[in-house]
C-alpha cells in the first residue's frame, strides 16, 4: 500500500497541511494540498499548495523568494492531516512574519494581540520584480 493510500483527501481532492519549522517546532503555517501539489512537494523537495481561491498548484516563495525546504512530511493517524518540516527561508506569512500564527486572542475574546514584529512589509516582500 502507497503514502498516499493512507490519506483521507475530502470531497474537494484537498488535505490540510501544517508546516513547522524543523529547527524550532514552530508552527508556520497551514495551506491546502491536492495529490499534485503533495507530488510537485516531494519530486522537488520544494512546498507545492493548492490555492483554493486562485483554483492553481503554487510553490511557496514563487513570488516572494521566501521558501521552504522540505525536511520530513508525516501524517496523522487517521490519515487527515499532514505535518511537514520545513526549513524556512525569510517569512512564511504574506503580511511579513515568521509566523502566520501571529495574533492571539486577549481577555475574553473581545479583542486580540499581535505577538511579534514583521521581518517584511508585505510591500518589501512583493515588490514588482525589474
């Protein structure tokens, strides 16, 4: 039996991944993946998605730089999930930080908390490329 008999894709041909920093465990990142994007990911040992939004494979950095190289891809034990390692290059978030997990929620839940300083202004980060 294959990897990829073991994943349970949904009705859409997606399963959500998590990314996380090899060398910290820090949670990055979570984006989409079709049998495509998880092929592109292992061939290259680049992080391939599936953008829900756009209906297109797109390789994190392809526009930024800020890539991912991929050291360990794992999946859960019901087959739902995947988590793979990554070692990052500049910031994984679109707004500029490390993280995309960068609000927290304060007090009652009212209102939240941003946790840490942008690397990039999201400007710095798409500007037009010459």
């Amino acid at each position: 039996m294959s990897f990829y008999d073991q994943l349970k894709f949904t009705e859409e041909g997606l399963i959500p991944a998590i990314i996380q920093e090899a060398s910290t465990g820090r949670v990055l990142m979570m984006a989409w993946m079709n049998r495509a994007s998880l092929e592109s990911t292992l061939q290259s040992g680049q992080t391939h998605f599936w953008s829900r939004s756009r209906k297109k494979l797109w390789r994190k950095g392809e526009e930024s730089g800020h890539t991912q190289a991929v050291k360990e891809i794992a999946f859960d034990c019901d087959g739902d999930t995947l988590l793979i390692q990554v070692e990052q290059i500049g910031p994984a978030c679109h707004e500029g930080f490390k993280s995309c997990f960068f609000r927290s929620v304060a007090g009652d839940g009212t209102t939240f908390k941003i946790t840490e300083a942008p690397l990039l202004s999201p400007e710095q980060i798409y500007r037009k490329k010459k």
